[in-house]
C-alpha cells in the first residue's frame, strides 16, 4: 500500500484504512467509564512466539498494520516499516486516538533494539532482526540491571568467556522485564575484565531458549510481576549464526555506545507516558462531571486543571525534542524527559486516586485496575534511570552546573 506524502490526503487515507482494518470490538476500551485505569497487559499486542492473542481481532488489525508497515511506521521500508515522515506517524497516531483503535503492537524491539540496530547494526544484522520485530514475530527483553549495577550501569559484571567460535556467560540480570515471556533478549556482557569498565563491555543478542538461561518473577507492591531476575549459568551463545551474522550488536567491547543510545530511547519512551496520561482519552473534566459533587470542589478541580495544562505542555515539549531528534539526537536532555514524564505520571494517579476515592483504592475496584496502575507508577522513579541520577545528569550534562 502506497501512503499519500500529502499530509491531508494521508489523514483521509489512514483514517479509512484504520476504520477497514481495526474491529469495533478492539476499540473504546479507554472511554469506558467504568474502567478509567489504562488497559490491562491482556489487552496489549506484544507479539511473540508464545504470546496468546485477546481475539482473532486482535490477531488481525496487527497483521494487518504489519502488512504495511505499521508497526513501526517511521522505520525504512526495507526493514518492514512504512518509511513515513515524521508528520505523518503524528498523523497516524492522531488517527488511531480518535478511533478509539490501540497500537497494533508495542514491543522493546521497536521502543529500544530497533532504533539501536538502526544506528550501530550491519546490514545483515537489520534486515534479519527489523522485520522479525515489525511482524510481531520475536518478543525482545532488555538485560541491563545487575544487582550491583543499577545506576552505575557501567559495572555490570556478566562475564562472557571466549572460546573461540563461541562465548560462556555467566552472571545475572535484575529487573529484566517480560524476561518470563521474552524469545531473546539483548544485554550488556562484559568480554573484556582487563579494561576499563566502560571499555569492556559487548552488546550481545542472545536467545532465551539457550540452556542454562533461567528467568524468576519478582513480586512487586501493585501484585503483579513485570519484573524478573534472569540467570546465566555457562550459557553458550555462538560468535556468529549459521549464516555468519554476528550476535554481537556494534563493535566487540564498545557496548556503552550502543546502551547510551539506547538509554536515550528508553528514556524519551518512559518520558512519552507522561504526556499521554493515565486518564485512557478522557478529560480530566469529564471524569469529574462523572462524579457527584466533585466539579464543585475547588481545590481538587485547580489540582486536575493543572495536571490537564502540564500534560499537553509535555506533549508539546516531545513533539519539539522528537523534530531535533531527527537533526542529530537529544542526547543528556532525554534525561529532562524522562524525569518530567515520570513525574506527570505518578501526578496523574494520584489525581486519579482522589477523584475516585475508596472506590478507586479497592483491589477489586469499579474502576479496573486503578490501585493496582497506581502503585506500578512507583516503579517509574526506577526504571531507564532513577530520578536521583536524572537529576543528576540534568545538573551537570544539561545545566552544566558547577560541581566538584
């Protein structure tokens, strides 16, 4: 399918072909007003070799976008994007909110690994891994955290022995999310323990099937586990597939490129979530016109009005990163993004706790899931960088603030 480069021309076709491809029964699920939490993991599209579709629906409308690109709309055609420009996949997502249509898939592959192949894969690693990620036909895990590497991400002490033809590893990752669930993952493994500590690490892809690679879900407060340990005990990962493509993402030893660039990604996807809010498309008004007596509460309706204003600031503040974003990159400032997003995020729950009160405080709420989304956001101080060390990067790469 060939997409209009003019722009109104594109908002009438892609709006046909969302209303063509995307079922009723998949649409509205955010402006149900009995469920005013987000939509639970069951009812995202995260693709996969294992993963168990909602519905034939479900199945359908990402196969559909896949077909065309879709899923990963701003990526080259040649990879199994749609090669669209940045103002048309604002279009599209414009489109997709106001049909009440979810993303066809979401996925790390095309959140973190895709942008970091474009940028330091070869040829033959991309046209292999892209695709597999736009057709939803390969669940990625990121293997990063270790529990003495967390913020000083640098230390990671996972050791890949060479032997030759292949590597041995060993070691543990920490907080691995969806590792449970994942068919590779890829991590930062330290193959050299001579240099120094940013200097000896490989971004390496790595099969979850391979033996002696075990996952363990970690409980969290909100009763659900997104997160698990994940355990290398002499787990061979060969230097090269039967094809010769190598499994190592970038240079040998020079990972940290690969993990800041793809740190930068995390952090403007973990930022994004704040500007798009927890509210699931409705307003912060109607919700309160729900609820008897709350839009005569004075200081509860200044508090959502301005959670309202700061929410669309953010999003304007990301559509204007993601233009210098195509000029070169944000570098440091993803770390402003992540942290104001983060923060927004935790903001809107707690607005949303309030206007719904012990209603939405219940574990088994009228509301879905709120109490349970509401103590995830917790976890949003931690994850792609704690706020400390946000902070921190803003103060002295941003800022340039003097420090001793």
């Amino acid at each position: 399918m060939e997409f209009s480069e003019d722009l109104e021309a594109f908002r009438t076709q892609i709006r046909e072909w969302i209303n063509a491809h995307c079922a009723s029964d998949l649409r509205g699920r955010s402006q149900d007003a009995t469920a005013i939490a987000p939509g639970t993991d069951n009812a995202i599209c995260w693709g996969g070799r294992n993963f168990n579709f909602a519905s034939a629906t479900q199945r359908n409308w990402m196969e559909a976008a896949a077909e065309v690109g879709m899923t990963a709309p701003s990526w080259p055609k040649a990879y199994g994007g749609a090669g669209l420009s940045r103002a048309q996949v604002k279009i599209y997502h414009e489109e997709l909110k106001a049909a009440g249509a979810p993303v066809p898939l979401q996925s790390f592959g095309i959140w973190m690994l895709g942008p970091a192949l474009l940028a330091f894969g070869t040829e033959e690693q991309k046209k292999h891994y892209l695709p597999q990620i736009t057709r939803g036909e390969i669940r990625w895990c990121q293997g990063y955290s270790e529990p003495g590497a967390g913020s000083d991400l640098a230390n990671v002490q996972t050791w890949a022995e060479d032997k030759g033809d292949h590597w041995i590893i060993n070691g543990q990752k920490i907080w691995t999310s969806y590792a449970d669930k994942a068919d590779w993952i890829f991590a930062l493994i330290r193959t050299d323990r001579d240099a120094p500590k940013h200097k000896g690490i490989s971004f390496m892809l790595i099969d979850m099937e391979s033996e002696g690679l075990t996952t363990r879900p970690i409980r969290l407060i909100s009763g659900k586990s997104p997160f698990c340990e994940t355990f290398f005990e002499n787990v061979k990962v060969p230097k090269q597939d039967p094809n010769g493509m190598s499994r190592i993402v970038g240079e040998l030893n020079r990972g940290w490129d690969v993990a800041k660039h793809l740190l930068t990604h995390e952090r403007e996807m973990i930022g994004s979530s704040g500007s798009a809010g927890p509210l699931g498309g409705r307003s912060v008004g109607a919700i309160m016109n729900d609820e008897n007596g709350l839009q005569d509460n004075a200081p509860l309706r200044y508090e959502a009005m301005k959670y309202e204003v700061d929410s669309m600031a953010m999003g304007l503040t990301l559509d204007r990163y993601k233009d210098m974003a195509k000029k070169g990159g944000v570098g440091h400032a993803s770390a402003m993004l992540k942290y104001e997003g983060t923060e927004l995020n935790k903001r809107g729950y707690e607005l949303l706790m309030s206007l719904t009160g012990s209603d939405g405080a219940a574990w088994d709420s009228p509301h879905g899931e709120l109490a349970s989304e509401w103590l995830r956001t917790k976890a949003n101080s931690i994850e792609g960088g704690t706020t400390e060390v946000m902070l921190d990067i803003i103060a002295k790469r941003v800022l340039e603030l003097p420090y001793k």
